[in-house]
C-alpha cells in the first residue's frame, strides 16, 4: 500500500495507506538541516521552524492554533542536523483542511517584524533552558566536541551571539534557497488515498523552484581522542563516553543497533545490570546511537556521585571491551532481537511513525525499506557479527569523554582510557 509520485520540479510525494485507522498523519519535510547550516548562521533553520508558525497572508499565528484545535489535531514541527519537518495527525476526514494548513504555513508565512523579535527572546530563553538543565546540555556539549570543527557539530539551537544578529532578510532568503523542490519529501500514513493527496498537494507546490546549488559535502570530520570536563554545581557528575558509529545506510547497521541494545539499550541491558542493578551506581544510565547519512556515534550515558565517576566510567569500559572478546550468548542475542524487532512492530501502529519511517527512507535509503526487510536484517545477524563491529568500532582512537559536575580531582585522563 505505497505509492510515490515525483512532481516534474523533484518534490516528492510519498503515501502509506492503512484503511483500518482513524487518523491521517501528514508532513512536509525538507533534507537540509543543521549540518547545512555555517558557523555565523548557526541555529536559522531551526528559528524557521518557529516562524513558520506566526502567521500567513491568510492566516494570523492564532488562526492557526485555532484551525488545528477545531480539528482536534496536532501541528508541530522539529529540526535536524539534516531535515527539518513540519507535520499534523488528524482524524481522516480532515485530511483537505490539514493540508491546505500546512501548505499555507510552509509556502506562505510572512515573516512579521514583531515576530522574528518575539520569536528571537523566545530561542534565546530556550538555549539558556537548555544549559540550565544538566542531562541535556551535556549531550549538545559532546557531540560539539566530537564533531568539533564539522557541521555536524553545530548546535540545532544555534548560539547566543548568531540568534541575535540573523536578520529578517537572512532568513527570508535562506528559507527561499534551501527550501529547494528537490529536497522536499510529502509523506502521509494512515486512512490516505494518494491520488487524493497529489490533488491536494501538487497545485501548489509545483510552481516551486530554487536556484540555489549546495557546495559537495566535504569528508566527514574524523574524531580523535578527547577529554572535556566541566565544572558545574551539581549533586551528580553525569557522564558521556562515547566513539565513532555507522552511518544510516551501512549494511551493518542491524548489528550495530543490536550491539546498542546489548550494552545499554533498555532495562536487561549489561550497563543498566551492573551500573544500577548490582551496584546502584545511577538512577539512569544507557546508551544510544545517531546515525548522519555519512557517520554517527554511540554513546554511553550516565549520573552517579562524584567519587563514583571513575568507577561507572571503567565499567562501561569493560562492558564495551568484553562484546569485542566474548561473543554474546545466543539467548542474550535472541532476546535483545526480538525486543528490537517488537519496538519496530508496534511502532507501525501510529500513523506519525509510519509517516516519518516514509520519508527517512526516502532521505537515508532513497527508496522504501519494507518492515519484512527490516526485521530479515536482525534475523541474520549473528553473534561473530557483533564480535567484529565491536573490534571496528571500539578500537580506542575515537574515544570521547565529556564529564560535567563537580570534575576537579577527577582522574580521567585520556591515557587511562582503554576497553
């Protein structure tokens, strides 16, 4: 029940239909984030997404609110290091209302003066609330440093300095140029009739156009070695200890996300076994990927006293070194497999998730991955697969430590870091 239609500018149309289900989920996604972003305009694509909200040449910001809230919806959007997208859920039968919405906020926002100035002290409230809060700013902290000197290491949420000198006519004309046809992915995912969403759709978005040419994507930056540590008030030093991972295209992206699992991806999880369990060393810890159409990272996280700190590092250490010399047990294997295949399983059953699974696949694979596809991938991958990704990856040269809280007298030097 996929259908795709290319619209002769390059947009693309891309529908999931799922007559069973009550909802419609619908969004306009554009392949140009963050990491397209440069270090003296840092943070304008995610003040577009703000903006797109405050108003049209039909529409007021609170016509929209309204509109949506009639429908009993949801209108959102969010920002990537490489996509942004604007979306709404509704009930199916609100399907031509919901898009003409959408396509009003994205194509026709006028940008009001008043606005961009509001919106401005609105960000800026943002980063300070993102640095006010520990768990969250340590996570932005090192994957600036891990990336430091690439795009991937600019922050989404852009910096003090350049939110408060972008200009209403930067971000008119980067909006104008980066919004190009051709990085414009249409998807929906529910009880849709795809012929009815091109009708709906291609009317106006096909007089889109965009001169503008993006320069080819220089070599990934490469992260070497490094130790951040920074001093902050707080009742817990929190952790990240991370290395380099796999982009969102690599064949051995099954077993790098099965590995994910096993070490800390839930609550049967080694580091959440040994780190909380066995020793109560954190309230939570865990680990996680992200993965960039040409790179990514894994990263181990947790909160535990200071004095404990060299001691939570090490074990996470020795649990990243022992999947590179042990092979995983079959039923430790199996289990982490079907919890990850379960997790896709049920996912299908939002129509938000299948809309945005539509145009990652488009972004990431160029083409629709069937969910048959994804769960044969788990399927193959054996427990010398994880024992060789494990040596890849957890070589040591890539080894990122970024500690906050309490940090000094802490003995953490990169020397002594070794799986």
């Amino acid at each position: 029940m996929i259908n795709s239609t290319v619209l002769p500018n390059g947009v693309r149309l891309i529908s999931q239909r799922a007559e069973h289900m009550h909802t419609v989920s619908i969004g306009i996604w554009v392949a140009n984030g963050t990491r397209h972003e440069s270090h003296d305009n840092n943070g304008i694509a995610h003040f577009i997404e703000h903006l797109l909200f405050k108003g049209t040449k039909r529409r007021t910001a609170r016509q929209i609110s309204h509109e949506i809230d009639s429908m009993g919806g949801i209108l959102n959007a969010f920002t990537g290091h490489e996509y942004v997208c604007y979306y709404a859920k509704v009930l199916a039968s609100f399907l031509p209302r919901v898009a003409d919405l959408l396509t009003d906020i994205f194509l026709h926002s006028n940008f009001p003066a008043d606005e961009i100035e509001r919106e401005r002290k609105v960000i800026l409230q943002e980063i300070k609330m993102r640095d006010d809060a520990p768990e969250e700013c340590i996570h932005d902290r090192f994957h600036q440093n891990f990336w430091k000197g690439h795009p991937l290491g600019l922050s989404v949420l852009g910096s003090e300095e350049t939110i408060s000198r972008l200009s209403r006519n930067d971000i008119v004309a980067y909006k104008q140029s980066r919004y190009r046809p051709e990085d414009i992915i249409i998807s929906a995912a529910g009880n849709v009739d795809h012929a009815e969403l091109v009708s709906l759709m291609q009317g106006a978005f096909s007089g889109l156009s965009s001169s503008w040419v993006p320069v080819a994507a220089g070599e990934t930056a490469s992260p070497g070695r490094c130790v951040s540590l920074i001093e902050r008030d707080l009742e817990q030093a929190l952790i990240c200890l991370g290395t380099r991972a796999l982009p969102q295209n690599h064949p051995d992206r099954y077993a790098l996300f099965l590995l994910n699992t096993i070490l800390g991806g839930g609550m049967s999880s080694r580091l959440f076994d040994e780190v909380r369990e066995k020793k109560g060393l954190a309230y939570s810890v865990y680990s996680y990927v992200i993965s960039h159409a040409d790179s990514g990272s894994l990263v181990v996280y947790a909160g535990t006293e200071q004095e404990h700190c060299r001691e939570v590092i090490d074990i996470a250490l020795r649990e990243m070194g022992r999947l590179k010399r042990e092979a995983v047990p079959e039923d430790e294997l199996d289990s982490s497999r079907e919890q990850l295949k379960g997790k896709i399983l049920m996912s299908l059953e939002s129509t938000d998730s299948l809309m945005t699974r539509l145009a990652k696949n488009e972004i990431y694979l160029q083409r629709y991955q069937p969910v048959e596809e994804v769960l044969a991938g788990f399927d193959a991958v054996t427990a010398g697969d994880i024992m060789v990704l494990a040596n890849e990856l957890f070589d040591g040269s890539k080894l990122n430590l970024e500690v906050m809280g309490k940090v000094a007298g802490l003995d953490v030097t990169g020397d002594r870091l070794a799986f």
